[in-house]
C-alpha cells in the first residue's frame, strides 16, 4: 500500500515537472517573438535559478533581446548584473 502511494506521488511530480516544462517553452516562445515582458521575465529566471539552474550567460542573453526590442530598463540590467558577476 505505501509503494502505491509513493508511485502515485511521484507520477504526479513528474506530471508536474512536465506540465512546467511545456508552459516555459510557450513562453521562451513569446519571448523569442520581442514580447519584453517575457524576455525580462527569462532573465530574472535564469538570474535567481526560479524554476531552473542559474546562468548567467542566458540572464545576458534575455536582457540584451529586451534592451534590443525597446526596454530602456534592460540596459541597466545588463549593466549592473555585468558588475555583479565580475
């Protein structure tokens, strides 16, 4: 009975880790269509390793697509997060 009950947990970990998986790769698409919102979005993600492991690399990345699409705020961003990694 409690092997069940743990099978049954961790199908529905599993279920959930997916459900999350497919909902980030709508809005990496968003985001890859110059939503700012989104891009910044990705980077405070990726920054602060929210729902998947810190990169720093990808934290430049969505920044600069934010300050490229428009995003004044962006370029501070960039700024400060290059000074604080340094």
């Amino acid at each position: 009975m409690l092997i069940l009950l743990l099978l049954l947990i961790l199908l529905g970990l599993l279920y959930y880790k997916d459900e999350r998986i497919e909902k980030n790769l709508e809005k990496e698409k968003a985001a890859k269509n110059r939503n700012i919102k989104v891009q910044n979005n990705f980077a405070f993600l990726y920054k602060n390793g929210k729902g998947t492991e810190k990169n720093l690399e990808k934290v430049f990345y969505w920044y600069q697509k934010a300050a490229e699409n428009g995003d004044i705020d962006a370029n501070r961003r960039l700024f400060l997060n290059f000074f604080q990694f340094l």
